[in-house]
C-alpha cells in the first residue's frame, strides 16, 4: 500500500487542519474499503427493502445470500491477492510496467474460471429456482474479481476517483433498491450484482488507462519462479480466519436456523458482528495513515541506505528510527481504537436502540467490539511483517489466527450463550499479542538478516 502513502504524505504537507481531515477521510476509505461500505448499504437496503418486498422474509434471504457471496469471494480471492499485489510491486520496482495488465487480466482470468466452477459445484446441489442461481453467480463472480482490482488501488494515482467509485456504485445499488419496481428476492440479487459490476469495470478503466500494456493477458505472476505462494496462502488463511467463526455458528443447528435451501444463519451472533464491524473505520484511518507514512517511509531509507552502502552509523541510526516509527504507529492504532471501543461500549445501548435490535444482544456486541478493535492491532501488525518479508513468520501467525479462531468458537457454542462471541476475540487476542512478540524477536535480527542472508 505504499503508493497511498504517498498521496497521505502529500495532503499532509499542507500542515492544515483540513489537510489532516482529508487524509483521515481518505485513510478510512481506502483503508476500511469496499467491506465496510458494502454493510452500510446492505444495511439501508435492508431497511428500505422491508414493507416494499413481500413477504419481509425475501429481505433476510438477500441479506443472508449476499453475505455468503461475500465471504466466499474474500476468500477466493485471497488466494491471489496478496501473490498478485507482490508480484506487480515487484515489476513497478524493475520498471516491467507493461507486464502490470496483463498479468491483472491473467488474474481475473483465473479467478473467473475457478470462481464459476467453484459456484456452479454449489448452487448444483441446492433446489434454487435457475434465475436466483444465475443471479448468485454473476454476483459471486464478479465480487471475486472486485477484491483483485481492488489491490490495484497500491499502485493508482487517482485515488479519490477511487473512492468516488466506491460510494457512486453503492449509492447506485441503495437507489435502485429503492427506486425500482420491486421484483422480489431476483430483482435484489440482480440489482446487487450489476452494481458491483459497474464498480469493478470503472476500477478496471482506470487501471488500464493508468498501465497500458501491450498485449491482453499473462499467467506470469503463477509462475514459481517469480512468484510468493506463501503470500497466497496467507491471503487465503486471512480471509477464512476471519470467516470462520461466522461458518462455526452458522452450521451448529443449536445456534442457527435454515434461511434458503441450504443457505444458514446464526439468529444470534450476525447482527452484532457485523455491526461492530463498522468500528474498524477509527483504526483503520489511524493504520494507513501513520502506518503508510513514518513507518512506510523510514522503511524505505533504512533499505535504501542499505542497498547504497551506507555507513553503518547511518544504518544503525535509520533502524532505530524505523523501530520507533513502528511502535508509534501501533501505539496511535492503539490509543485511536482503544477511544473509540470505549466510547462505542458507552453508547452500545443507544446504538442497538436507534437500529431497532434487541437489548439481549448487548453482552455479544460488547465482545464483538473489542474482538474487531484487536483484529485491526493483528492487521497493523501483519502489515509490518509484509515490510519486512517476513513471509512465513505472517503466515505462521495467521494460521494461529484461524485455528485459534475455530477451536474456540467451537468451543463457545458449546459451553453456552455467556460464552458466545468470546472465541473471536480471545484468537485475536492471542493472535495480537503473539504478532506483538514476533516483530519484536525481528526487528533484534534485522541487521544481522538484512547482512548474513543476502545472495
């Protein structure tokens, strides 16, 4: 995400205080992305949906259908992302510009293909009329090749057109909810699909217009020589350790019920997760912005004196600035997250009552919060194990994250309703605090790695 932290330290340069709300705003957008947006119009959708679509139940199985075309795509497509995104920085890093959209065409490509055979294998075994089928689809796919463009963001200038996208499509998709003839659970769906449609072809416009190339497509970021499979699989861990909790609750009978064919949901446990969701957006703007300035930029001069010969003096002294830049960064995720849990957690009771839920979900959200405000310290603390290549020590900790993540939750269904929700925040309290002492046990042998290991 370097090249967002340019344009961060470009606002910030104005040394304005509208120039600090600007970066914010554009930190949380870009930060919190199209994840955070999609549950505030799938929210007011839900809302204007209810007394329009008949019966009401229709607006719980689009909500519950597109939550599941939601989690499988991020996970899908997490096997790509991270594999992609280092392999186009690889290439912006030795000038091969024109090998950038090719290998995103070859992407999608890739993913479309699996994506429509993964679907195809699932929907085939539900008794789905074809239309809805069709419709889930067109949606799963295209959400697919969202995620992929979206790592592009790295990379673009135009970051506010970006943005702009983002909130035009769901505007979009919110009005025409609204505004069209209702047709039911099929005019949902397809109003769904065909505005993150128009949110993926826009980005992808802007993409190609950015990095021409000179031929369609290229398979060369699969290629083990030059590509980081384990970055693959740390995207694919990340996405289903993040998931996993939500599948545990939605398949355990005891704490779920039948919504559509096959398709569940936990009458519990999904509202207040997925609203404490929206508590990210603090440290989310907090993380890009210190994240992918002081530390982003130490980081930088610290490599790039090692790479000149610098004197030893020199690289000593950057180390320890990008050492102090990394725990400054965690300290303001900290502190700016820590504020805003706390006020979250005072002001739950106003929360769940101005969104019409039931105060007997409160002791959930409670856990919820604090279990979303610690997977953004996991999220910091990856990214500077990212910085550093540090490949498997990240997926190392992620596979503790997702395991730790399923046991529990398991285990919190288990041992009964005061448990619940308990099982994903201590996995990202244990994930966190283990992530705390990795980075720690590196930045100690960064010089003699950074030295000893080179070929």
């Amino acid at each position: 995400m370097a090249g967002i932290g340019f344009e961060l330290r470009r606002i910030l340069k104005k040394n304005t205080l509208l120039s600090y709300v600007e970066a914010y705003g554009l930190a949380a957008v870009v930060g919190s992305g199209p994840w955070v947006l999609s549950i505030l119009a799938l929210l007011v959708i839900g809302i204007v949906s209810i007394g329009r679509v008949a019966p009401s139940e229709l607006v719980i199985q689009y909500l519950v259908l597109v939550t599941y075309m939601m989690a499988g795509s991020l996970i899908l497509s997490g096997f790509f992302q991270l594999m992609l995104t280092r392999f186009i920085s690889d290439c912006l890093f030795s000038e091969e510009k024109n090998s950038v959209t090719p290998n995103l065409l070859g992407c999608m490509l890739t993913v479309s293909v699996v994506s429509v055979l993964i679907g195809i294998s699932i929907l085939s075994q539900t008794q789905l009329p074809p239309s809805i089928k069709m419709a889930l689809l067109c949606g799963f796919v295209t959400l697919c090749n969202l995620w992929v463009i979206i790592v592009f963001l790295s990379g673009m200038k135009q970051y506010y057109r970006i943005v702009f996208t983002l909130l035009g499509g769901y505007t979009v998709m919110v009005l025409a909810s609204w505004l069209l003839p209702p047709n039911g659970l099929l005019g949902l769906l397809v109003i769904f699909a065909a505005s993150q449609g128009l949110i993926t072809f826009v980005l992808l416009f802007f993409v190609l217009r950015s990095f021409p190339a000179k031929k369609l497509t290229s398979f060369q970021f699969l290629n083990p020589k030059r590509a980081f499979y384990s970055l693959a699989f740390c995207g694919i861990l990340y996405n289903l350790g993040v998931w996993v909790d939500k599948f545990v609750f939605w398949f355990s009978p005891e704490v779920s019920f039948q919504v559509v064919d096959m398709f569940r949901a936990s009458y519990i446990y999904d509202l207040p997760i997925f609203i404490a969701y929206l508590a990210i957006i603090p440290g989310m703007a907090v993380f890009m912005l210190h994240m992918e300035t002081d530390f982003a930029a130490s980081y930088e001069k610290f490599f790039d004196t090692v790479r000149e010969g610098g004197t030893l003096r020199s690289i000593f002294l950057l180390k320890d600035k990008m050492v102090l830049d990394c725990k400054n960064s965690l300290y303001q995720i900290f502190k700016v997250q820590g504020m805003a849990l706390a006020l979250l957690l005072l002001w739950s009771d106003e929360i769940l009552g101005l969104l019409n839920i039931d105060l007997a979900y409160l002791h959930l959200f409670y856990v919820d919060l604090v279990g979303v405000s610690l997977q953004v310290m996991l999220m910091a603390i990856l990214n500077v194990m990212f910085y550093l290549d540090k490949r498997y020590q990240a997926l190392a900790l992620i596979t503790v994250m997702a395991a730790s993540n399923f046991v529990l939750s398991y285990v919190s269904v288990y041992l009964g309703p005061q448990f619940y929700g308990y099982g994903f925040a201590l996995s990202m309290l244990i994930s966190t605090l283990l992530g705390l002492v990795l980075i720690n046990r590196q930045f100690l042998r960064l010089e003699y790695e950074t030295f000893m290991l080179q070929r």
